[in-house]
C-alpha cells in the first residue's frame, strides 16, 4: 500500500513569512497527526484529528500555527507568521480505529526560518 | 507530556541482543506499549506493540512485566543499521489513540 506522503521535502523561509505543509495519509485511515521535532529531540504532538474533527490540539501555538482536514482525507498544516524557533521537521502520520494498530509516518518536511 | 522514560543512550555490539529498557509506571488498563524508531532523517518506523503478553515478530521481541509498569525491547542479533533512536510510547488506540513521545534512546551499534 502506499504510504504517507508529504510536501514539500524541504523549505526555507525568512522569519515573519508564511508557510504550508501538505499530508497524504494511507487511504482509509481516519486519525491523522502531526508533529514538530526539533533537532536532537523527540517529536511533539501538535494536533490529532479522528477523520475531519479536531481531537487534540492542546500544544498546537494557536496564535501562529492552523491546521485542517477538510473531507477527513489530506491536510494541510500552516504557520503563519514564521518564527526562528519554528525551524524543525514537521512529521504526519497515519492510523486507521477500530484496532490496536500501528501509525505510519511521512518522510517529514525540513523547515529553516532564517 | 510523555508517560514513558527510557534512558538517554545505549551501546551494543554488534552481532550481540540489544535490550532496550522503558519504564511507563502509570499505565492504564487500556493503554498498549508502542515501540518506534528513527533512522537519522527519516520518519518513525514501527517495530512491535503489545498489551500484557510478550510479543515477538521478524524484528524484535517485547517483553511487558507482569504489573505492566515496565517493559524492553529486545533485538536479538543487532546490527550496525540498526542504530537509531527508539521510542517507548503507551497508547491506548480505542480510545483516543493519541500517540506522545518522550526523547527516546539512542542506540548505537559496534562493530
């Protein structure tokens, strides 16, 4: 089966721009997350959705970041504006429900803030 | 927050098991012990999960205390690929299925 998939591979952007990332999850699956991961640590978990509703977004820094899943398929995650520190590896993976299952991760998205 | 520690770094040697410990204390009934890792530059990988029974597939081998605060992952034969770092996460996918990483370990293989 195909994977996650996720665009773009790489971006640089200036400090005070704005910036989107896009996830394909593995058909059928209705939770989708994303996570930043900052060098030398672990992911953290910005936002989780079950199909296109909202189920955790407590670390997600509102005042910057939105994320959607319009139709409970593909989503996009922006930022807006960029901050220095915002620089990281945005991960999106994939779960189906109904069962103890694994999730599935995209390559990531490198974002630089200069 | 994550509900797992694990310690920072291990080393193993080649050809030899790699036991990778994590402890998740406050565990609930309905959470499942995750594992995951990360080669550098690449997304998280699954390797194994488990509720209460040992577990064992191609990869590695899971092995959860009786009293589910604890439990490791076992390679049995480890390789040079397969340092990395590895996750411990408890998750509990029938109900909200989120999923939180702590640092993890990083495991580095000798030849």
């Amino acid at each position: 089966e195909a994977g996650v998939a996720q665009s773009p591979r790489y971006k640089i952007i200036e400090k005070r721009q704005s910036v989107a990332f896009w996830c394909n999850p593995i058909s059928g699956h209705a939770t989708l997350y994303w996570y930043q991961q900052i060098l030398g640590q672990g992911p953290k978990l910005l936002i989780q959705f079950q199909n296109n509703g909202v189920v955790d977004d407590s670390q997600l820094p509102k005042d910057r970041f939105s994320a959607e899943r319009l139709k409970g398929v593909d989503s996009t995650l922006k930022i807006q504006p960029a901050k220095l520190e915002d620089s990281a590896v945005y991960l999106c993976a994939s779960s189906s429900t109904g069962g103890a299952t694994e999730a599935f991760f995209g390559q990531g998205t490198r974002l630089t803030v200069v | 927050d994550a509900k797992t520690t694990q310690p920072p770094s291990m080393d193993c040697a080649e050809g030899r098991a790699a036991n990778l410990p994590c402890n998740h204390s406050t565990i609930s009934g309905n959470e499942y012990v995750y594992w995951y890792r990360q080669i550098h530059s690449q997304g998280p990988q699954y390797i194994i999960h488990g509720l209460k029974n040992n577990e064992t597939n191609e990869m590695a081998s899971l092995i959860i205390t009786e009293d589910r605060k604890s439990s490791t992952l076992i390679l049995p034969h480890a390789t040079l690929r397969d340092t990395a770092v590895y996750y411990c996460i408890v998750r509990a996918p029938y109900n909200n299925n989120d999923m939180r990483f702590g640092a993890g370990t990083r495991l580095t293989v000798k030849p």
